[in-house]
C-alpha cells in the first residue's frame, strides 16, 4: 500500500474529491494520504 497518493483534482472521469472519498471510505486505505493538485496548463 502506498502512504500518500498525488493526483489532477480536475481529471474527465473521476476528479480528485471523488478519488479522495473512495480512499477514505474503505477501511484498507483510510489511511493513505491524498495530495490533490491542478492547474489550467496540463
């Protein structure tokens, strides 16, 4: 299991809220931290 986890908070499909939520809402990876980032340039 990684500790943290890096990713676009504005993605197509699955923005970063919504990842963050799923990690937190299962007692195997409630732990892992999540660092959301965006910008308009990617």
């Amino acid at each position: 299991e990684p500790d943290a986890v890096i990713v676009d908070w504005h993605l197509p499909t699955m923005d970063g809220y919504e990842i963050s939520h799923s990690l937190h809402n299962s007692p195997t990876t409630a732990q892992i931290k999540v660092l959301a980032l965006t910008t308009p340039d990617l």
